[in-house]
C-alpha cells in the first residue's frame, strides 16, 4: 500500500461523504460541483490555509504536527478508527507509531491451544491479520462448521474475508452478509494501515481485489473501522440462528494474531443451541441424530 495515494484517496473520499449542512457552513447557490466539502472548506474549518491542505491531501507535504492532523480530523468528523488511521498514513502520531512489527506466526502456540480447549461454553479462536483462523476449540470448529467445509478452507485452514466473498454459501451462514462484508473490509483496510508491509494481508488484498467485484467496491470506499466487539447473527445448518456476542483481543506475544471469543445470552436459544453443539462436537457420531432432533433446521 503506497502511502501518497492512500492518503489522497482517504481524505477525497472523507470530504465527499460530508455536505456543508453537515459541517454547518452556509451554502450559497444551488450548483455545487463537488457531492461534499470543498478543499477550501476543509481548510477553513481545520484553521489552516488551502495550499497547506491541498499538499497534505496530496501527500506531498512534509512533517506534520498532531495538532494539524486533529484539525482536520475535526473537520471532517473522523471516527477514532478513522483519526488513527490518518496519523498511520500520514506517519505521525508517537502514540501510534511502534518498532517495525515483528515477523507473524504462522501457528498457534500449544499453550495458547490449551486456552481454547478450555473454554467448553464458548467458540473460541486463534485469528490472524490476515483473516486466518488457524486454531479453534471444538465448540469452535462446530459453530463454523460452514467455514471448515469450505473449498475456501485451504489445507484446512479457514479464512473469514475469503469464505465472505468467494463462497457463495456465505450469505446463507451470515444473514446479515452486506453489513458482515463491509466490516471486514474496513477493518482490514484498518489492519493494513497499521502494517502496510504485512505481505499475507496485502496478498489477501490483491487476491480479492481480482477475484471478487463486491469486495472491489467495497474497497474503493476507503473506509476504516475497528472490529473488537460487538454482535453478530449467524444461520447454522444444524441448530439454525444464532445470535452471538464477540470480544477479540491482541495475543502481546504473538505479533498478528487475535484471540477471538463468542458468547450468547444466558438461558437464550443461543445458549441452548450452543450446549447442543457442544455435546454434538464431544461426540460427532451423534451428529446425524442432532441434524434429526429438536433445533434441526
């Protein structure tokens, strides 16, 4: 990811998704030739001159103080995600800055194994920046079942981002597939802001970008988001819906890899369905009776 056109790109599609009455600057005429703020405007809302915004736009500006940067992150109403990611493109920010990234690992470590396995209520998972899952519990592995299935499950490995838009059961697994889709590309477009040399990410990038048009479109929207919590709905083959929550957290130890854990509602139907998926994932031989027994779907 080269940084001049990204940071071009990141501000030009910032601006144009905010229109004057938005930023609360009178509008004078009815031909306005732009869909948001002007270059102008920005500058005037961060305090700063055109010519100095016009060059940061470009990227062809040199140093630039955090101050400047939260200026213009005012101005044009960035989110957190979105502030961070323009310090990262534009290279300032000691706060955000680190030593160069230690090289990825490729597998979990047993002792991070044995942390899954612990956890018998919840699915649970090792996963990498690149979208990876390259461990799981079994209640895990039962939960995304689809993902494991998948001819987009290379030597047995899943990958998220390619099972969303390469296999067409997807919108099937994830009911709420637009919203699913988007998130994983802005957070991927996040993920590669923070390390733009992580070649297995920005392989994944180039991968998708050839193979998919929705994931294409979806990127050229250049936004970013942070995805380490929140909800998600899942229609499993066996059990039927699911509603989950999901915390993911940074594994200090091992450079791009997340823990990321689910979890339902005490004395939900998702709790229930999760106990059923449990005993079927202890004991697979009672898989054909589940997909024939109550919660079958």
């Amino acid at each position: 990811m080269e940084t001049r056109p990204e940071i071009r790109e990141f501000l030009t599609s910032r601006r144009a998704r905010i229109t004057p009455e938005q930023a609360k600057l009178p509008v004078y005429g009815g031909n306005r030739r732009v869909t948001g703020l002007r270059r102008e405007e920005v500058a005037m809302l961060a305090g700063m001159s055109v010519d100095y915004y016009t060059k940061l736009e470009r990227g062809t500006i040199g140093a630039v103080s955090e101050s400047v940067l939260d200026a213009v992150a005012r101005a044009l109403q960035l989110t957190r995600a979105e502030r961070d990611h323009l310090f990262r493109l534009v290279g300032t920010g000691s706060t955000l800055r680190s030593a160069a990234p230690r090289a990825p690992r490729r597998m979990a470590r047993p002792t991070v194994q044995r942390v899954l396995d612990s956890m018998t209520d919840s699915p649970a998972f090792v996963g990498t920046s690149s979208r990876h899952l390259i461990a799981a519990n079994a209640l895990g592995r039962a939960v995304f079942s689809p993902l494991y299935e998948s001819p987009t499950a290379r030597e047995g490995v899943p990958n998220t981002a390619l099972f969303l838009f390469l296999d067409p059961s997807a919108a099937q697994f994830f009911p709420e597939w637009p919203k699913n889709a988007a998130d994983s590309v802005a957070n991927i477009r996040t993920e590669l802001g923070v390390d733009p040399h992580d070649e297995a990410l920005t392989g994944l990038v180039d991968e998708l970008n050839r193979e998919s048009a929705e994931f294409r479109r979806l990127w050229r929207s250049h936004d970013v988001r942070y995805h380490d919590t929140g909800f998600k709905n899942l229609h499993h083959p066996v059990v039927g819906d699911l509603h989950l929550t999901f915390e993911v957290m940074g594994l200090p130890a091992d450079p791009g890899q997340n823990l990321i854990v689910y979890g339902a509602e005490p004395a939900s139907a998702t709790a229930d369905a999760l106990r059923l998926l449990a005993s079927w994932a202890a004991d697979p031989r009672s898989s054909a009776t589940l997909a024939e027994g109550e919660g079958a779907s």
